[in-house]
C-alpha cells in the first residue's frame, strides 16, 4: 500500500509548517542571474537547497512557469527533481488551480499526478463534484481546494449568498461532508481576511489547511497559526513565497531564503 | 490598431457559429494513428484542414495535451499553426479555464495570449475582478468567463443563493457591469440546462456567448440557438468537440469531422 496522502503530511510536517511557494520571475532574481542561460534553475534549485532543512511542503505555481514557455517546463521539471533530492520528505504542491468537467479533470489529473509528479495540487471548486472527483479519487494525493482566496476581489464571488451563508463556507461545507470520501481533501484558506479562518474551521474539522496570504499580502501570522493549525485538526502548512524567495536580491538570495524559511518555521511554532 | 476581439470573433463567425473542441485522447484516435510518433499531430492537422470551411472557432482544451506532456504541447503548437495556415480566419480559444490572485494571472495571460499566441481564453470567476482583469486588459483578446458549466454537479455551486439569485447569474451580471469595460468578455453557456440561458441572456445582452454541451453532452441545439445566438446580441459560437473528432474512427476520420462540422453549422443555420 503507498502512503495516504494524510501520511505524508504528517510525515512532512515533522519539520514544522512552512510551505515555500516559487513563483520564479526572471526580472525578480538576483541580477547576476538574470542574464545566464541556467539561471532560472539555479535560481530555483539553490531555494530548495537552502530551505529544505526548514520546510514541510514546496509549492510550485504553474502560472510562472508556464509563462517562460519550454524554458520554464524544464524549470519545473528540473525542480520537482531538486526537491525529491534534497527534500525528500518535503510535500510538493503543484499549484494549478485546474478545474473542468469529469473527463477533462481526469486529464488534469494524469497531467499534475503522472507528468509532473506532484503529492498534491490545488483546484478551483467552481463545477463541483464532477471537477474535483477525478483528483480525489487518487487517495495517495492531496487536493487543495480553493474556499477562501487572499486577493481583495475574492469576495465579489465567494460571498455570495450573504453573511450567513457564503460561498466560500458552502465550499468548505461541502469539502468536509460530500467531497472528502477518500480522506485526502485539504482547503486553501487565505490569512488576509482572519475572522474567516475560524468560520471555515468550525465547518471542516477533519480538513487540511493550506494558508497562503502571510508576509507580501499582509496576513496576520499569529492569527493564522491560532485559528488555523490546531492540533486539534490534520497538519497545516503556511505558505510564504516572495518573503522568502525574494528576500535578498544579492548573491545571497539562497542564503536569506533559508534563513527566512528558517525564521518562519521558528515564528509558526512560536504562535502554536 | 490592431482588431479587437469583437471584430476578430465578427469576422470568425461570417462562416458559421461552429467551435470545433479539440480534446485529443490518444485511445479514442483511429488505430492506425494510435502507435505513430507523429499520429497526434496527423490527426489534429487532419481534422483542422477538414473543418476549416465551416468553422468558426477552433478550442483546444489545454488538458488534454498537457496530460501528454512534451508530446503535447508540440502538439498543441503545430496544432495552432495549422490553424493559421488553414483557417486564417477563424478563432482560437485556448480552453485552461485559469484563473489565480492578479499577480499570478497576469503569468497565465502571458502564457495564454503570448506564449500560445490564443485569440481568447476561458477563465474560472472563483477570484473575482483581479483573477479576470489581467485577461481583459489585452483588449484584443477575448475572455470567456464559466458561468454555467455542462456538467451534472455545476448546480452544487452554481446555484448557491438560491431560485431567486443563483451564483452562476451574479456571474452574469457582473460580467455585463463590472468585467467588461474593454468589451471583450463572453460567457461560457452551457446547453444542457436549457432554461438557463435565457436568464443569462437578460441579465448579459452585451456578451458573446460559448455554448458547449451539444452533442456528446447531450444539450439540445434548437434551444441553444434560439435562446443563446440571437441576432440582437454580439455573435455566439456552438461547440462540439467529441461529436466531430470522433465522428469516425476510421481512415476517413478527417473527411467525416469535416462532414460533422458541415452538418452542424446547417443545423445552426436551421434553427435560427
């Protein structure tokens, strides 16, 4: 039997909480980098390096690498390798947010589980049962589904249905009830807008959070932590990104990567 | 200046309102296809140079070739070559339903509009304006939003809110009043719940509508067409993916994908 997915995260977490998000932007890496032909991989391989020893969960966003056409699938490919080497308990999120009707998600889902390998991947829950079945349905994966997004226009849909009954809480309602049968269905829940942490908590004990929003987008951590990753609940992982694949832009970026997962890890157990 | 998309979709739609959905499955391909290195790509050139007097609008949909990996995006890149060369007219709409916080779908618009070089794109509205503006701002490109999707479970979410106000008709209304200041949005319809499009029709009589879910899926085109391709509204295009590139799985795949789509845009022609 392979591990369940709730398995690995217990596993993976072991070594705190931080999910490290890479969101890789040439104009963003340091300068001596930009330029080289090798230097997207360094500059993703030399993160996962320095922040292994720290790291719970790695969470590629495949926006950014797509975006960088076949340079960037090499990227990507280069790093899921990197992780399984240098991280091998580490988690590997792939972040697509995919979502279609069953026979296209099942493609999704050969596509992140099988091409890319990836533990787990977030989906968008906009079609329902039929959109997130295909992914669930592999029990030694994870599936992250969208609830409760950090950006500012992420009430305009996920409210909807007014303060009693939200969107985001039918997801997460659903998530807990219909959705979760094979044991391997997490929520992302943003940190920006706190007091929603603990709504979506009360409806969905048995979940997994993912909690993105801390650091650039202004989430407050101790909140976060405190409503968030109970050990009451599954283990969570917070996701920083550019707090810590940014954090210098010098040719010490690997260096102060590992030393600001190193500090978050720190200040989650802290809050605990 | 170059066309916008209603332009672009207005000169498209001058052969027809036919969308060809190209979901390629290696199994479901004729035998003789299936064990060639270059079978994929006869078999979507193929179909693209059959169809191309009578289609309006080519959509391949980014999991399936995804799920193939390398071999799929040289696919899906010769693919959309073959458009250009066959089909200069017609339109392509990269079917990925992305969407993301604003930072991380500027990456996918990038990927979708530069990298693949697609006329429109659909979009998952889960996040809201800032999941959506990064699209729309490339005012010559167009954005298909899902509002009703095909699928039996799109009801879970869809119709959160109830008889009266149902998400998928916010949905509508906020891309009539809120999304479309660069009038390049439609919504994607879909024809299996009938009724539906007409409440869609009210509240968005500015849009262009992408109807799926006739044919295979099972939606009826009589429908679809009175209710969704009026001559009041900005011109609508009906998909069939399965019905037509699986109309035959033998040797005469082509000439009878070709048929289909013939078939189909009379049919459309009929019912208006």
């Amino acid at each position: 039997m392979p591990m369940t997915y709730i398995e690995k995260l217990n596993k993976a977490t072991a070594a705190g909480n931080v999910c490290v998000g890479l969101d890789p932007v040439i104009s963003r890496m340091p300068e001596h980098l930009r330029e080289r032909a090798d230097g997207l991989n360094i500059f993703c391989e030399s993160i996962v390096s320095s922040t292994a020893p720290y790291t719970a969960a790695y969470k590629p966003n495949l926006a950014f690498f797509e975006a960088l056409g076949r340079d960037g699938y090499d990227a990507l490919e280069r790093l899921i390798d990197s992780v399984r080497k240098n991280a091998p308990q580490a988690i590997i999120i792939g972040d697509g947010k995919r979502s279609d009707i069953g026979s296209t998600a099942q493609r999704y889902a050969v596509a992140m589980f099988d091409r890319w390998g990836f533990d787990a991947v977030t989906v968008n829950p906009y079609l329902g049962s039929d959109g997130i079945k295909p992914f669930t349905e592999r029990t030694d994966r994870g599936v992250y589904l969208l609830a409760m997004t950090t950006n500012p226009s992420a009430v305009e849909l996920q409210d909807h249905g007014g303060e009693g009954d939200p969107l985001y809480l039918r997801v997460a309602r659903l998530a807990e009830t219909l959705w979760n049968e094979d044991n391997n269905v997490g929520l992302v829940v943003g940190a920006t807008r706190a007091d929603r942490i603990a709504r979506v908590r009360e409806l969905s004990p048995s979940l997994p959070f993912l909690i993105p929003g801390v650091g650039a987008q202004g989430g407050d951590l101790d909140t976060a932590v405190s409503l968030g990753l109970s050990p009451d609940n599954p283990p969570g992982v917070i996701n920083s990104s550019r707090g810590i694949i940014y954090a210098s832009s010098g040719e010490d970026f690997a260096e102060q990567a590992g030393e600001q997962a190193k500090l978050l890890r720190d200040n989650i157990a802290d809050c605990k």
